[in-house]
C-alpha cells in the first residue's frame, strides 16, 4: 500500500488532458516575455522611419498652430490629432507585441480555450493563505531566480557599456551624424547581447517548467488503476455484463431449436442444431450449438418439439468448430450435411 501511495508513475494522456482542461499547462513566462521581448525590439526598429514621420508630422503640427488663439474647439483639435498621431505610432507595435505573445503561447502548449481558469475561486483571496504564500519557499526561490537572471543579465549590460566608454574619446571627434550612427550601433549591440542572455534564461527556465509540471501530473499506480477502471469500467461489472449477453444469447439460441430440421450430435458432448429454407437462403444454417450441459438442454428441447435427433460425431464435431451460429455451413460439408437432411426429409415424407 505504501508503493501504491507514491506517485512514481508519469501521467496518462487522460490526466493531462484533464490538466490542460482545468487550464494547467506548462508556461514559461521567461520564454514568453523573451519571444515578446525580441517581436518588439525588431517591430520597433523596423518601424522606425514609420514612427518617425508620424512624430514629425505631430512636431509640424504644433508649429504650425503658434500663435493660434486656444479656445474649447482649438484644444480639442489639438487632442484629436495628437491621440489620432500616437494611435497610428502604437497601434502596428502593439499589434505585433500581441501577436507575438499568442505565438510563443501556441508553441508552448497549443491552442487552448477554457473558461475555468478565469472562473471566480473566493478560496484565492483567503488573506491568510496570501500570506502564507508570500512567505513560502516557492516564492523565495522565485526571487532568488529573478535576481540571479537580473544580475547577470544588468552584468552582462554594463561589461559591454563599460567598454563602449573606453571608446568615447575617440568618438568625441567624429561628427554628430557619425556619433548618432556609433550611438545607434552600440546601443542594438548591448541589447542584442542582454536579449541572448535572457534567452539562454528562458531555454533553462522552460526545461525547468516542463520537468516541475509533468512530476506535478505524477501518478500512483492504485490512481492508474483506478483511472483504467472508469474509463473501462469496473472488470466485475464488465463480467457480469458478458454474462448477461450469454444468457440472453444463449436464450435466443435455444428458442430457435424447435424451428430447427434436425439436431446433429455426438452423441453425449456435442449438439448442433441445422435448419435448412430453400426460399431464404442457398444452404443450411446453424442456429443453435453447444456442449455438455448445453449440448443436453438443445436435445431436450428437440425432444419436446418432435425434431429429429440424429448421431453423427465427426459431423458434429465439425460442425460446432467450423461454423457460428446462424452462419451458413461451408461448402466442404454440403455433402454430409445433404445425407443428414436427406434421411429426415425421408422420414418426414418431404
């Protein structure tokens, strides 16, 4: 029992599709913030030129209306066109931005839509289970992990700043378009390089995750069973289930034995009852076989209904292992099956 209560085992399919269904998935948020991050690095100096003559065209603007007498209806045209002019700069960034964090959501866990990870849960605000949190050992590694990232990465920064200034007296002698342009260089360079850091953080950050995530999902084997059992079903239920069938097969089955033409045995361990319609079908058809106890209960029958019963073992025994019931009879027994019909019709006068 103490193995069982362990959860040594890795989750099924069906545990972390419940997860994932309770909105428990594994999320990076390093590996997020560093795809969003990058997205809109590269939109902002893509977009840059775009940007810029919307500002100049907000510059030109306000030079343009010096000297204006200000009144309701100036300040208002004011407002319009400068929300207007930032509305066109963010808009395209933001955009990207948004785009880019539902990108690296899909690539970490698909798509997925659910509402209960949003539902109202009063058990969240217990002000004393926020406390407590606030003071847990998750939480402490937690701020260890974002410092120890920060640290590094603000390092990483000013090693590279610091030599940049190195480089300062040298630059003071260039002009101010070669001096922007060295500005400009040097400034994508110590954020590419701070950018790489922070995605070597979250390359780590979403191994972590994954591996804390799926040993969360862990299971017991008596959970496994007890997940194979409703999924299944319960094996005692399941049998009496089959039983069932059985009895209402095997009641069927005896209530065609007086319709039979007649009953082939063996004669004490085999019984297979034959009928034979020459307007429904093109041979003779098994409609009811059994051994033993059952073999007797189909011969008892057949007494009771006047069918004939006629001992024949290899037939019987050929009969019951070859042919299911209301199957029709192979063609490698039409003959012995022919001499059996033949001899009851006979008696029968048919």
């Amino acid at each position: 029992m103490a193995d069982d209560a362990e959860k040594t085992e890795e989750p099924t399919a069906k545990k972390i599709e419940d997860a994932r269904k309770e909105g428990n998935v594994p999320k990076s948020q390093d590996t997020s913030g560093v795809i969003t991050l990058f997205v809109a690095i590269l939109a902002v100096l893509m977009l840059f030129p775009y940007m810029a003559a919307h500002m100049l065209l907000i510059f030109k603007y306000y030079f343009s209306i010096i000297g204006t007498h200000l009144d309701k209806e100036m300040m208002l045209s004011i407002a319009i066109a400068t929300i207007k002019e930032f509305f066109l700069i963010v808009m395209p960034l933001a955009i990207a931005v948004a785009v880019s964090g539902v990108v690296a959501a899909l690539a970490q866990f698909g798509f997925l839509f659910t509402t209960k990870a949003i539902m109202p849960d009063f058990k969240k605000i217990d002000p004393i289970k926020g406390i407590a949190n606030l003071f847990s050992m998750k939480k402490l590694i937690e701020g260890v992990k974002i410092t120890f990232k920060s640290f590094i990465t603000l390092g990483v920064g000013f090693i590279f700043f610091f030599y940049f200034i190195l480089e300062l007296p040298t630059v003071a002698l260039f002009g101010l378009a070669d001096q922007l342009d060295w500005l400009q260089e040097k400034m994508l360079i110590i954020a590419f390089m701070m950018l790489f850091i922070i995605f070597i953080f979250a390359l780590i950050d979403i191994v972590i995750v994954r591996k804390q995530y799926f040993d969360g999902l862990k299971m017991s084997k008596q959970e496994i069973k007890d997940e194979m059992k409703n999924m299944d079903g319960d094996p005692l239920i399941k049998s009496k289930i089959r039983q069932k069938q059985m009895e209402m097969s095997r009641k069927r089955m005896m209530s065609e034995v007086p319709n039979a033409d007649v009953v082939i045995t063996n004669p004490t361990h085999y019984a297979v009852a034959i009928k034979y319609d020459q307007e429904k079908s093109y041979a003779p058809v098994v409609v009811a076989k059994g051994i033993d106890h059952v073999a007797q209960q189909i011969k008892k029958i057949a007494r009771e209904n006047n069918v004939h019963i006629l001992q024949n073992p290899p037939l019987a025994r050929s009969l019951y292992s070859e042919v299911d019931v209301d199957k029709h009879i192979p063609e490698s027994l039409f003959g012995a099956v022919a001499e059996v019909l033949a001899y009851v019709y006979k008696i029968n006068k048919r």
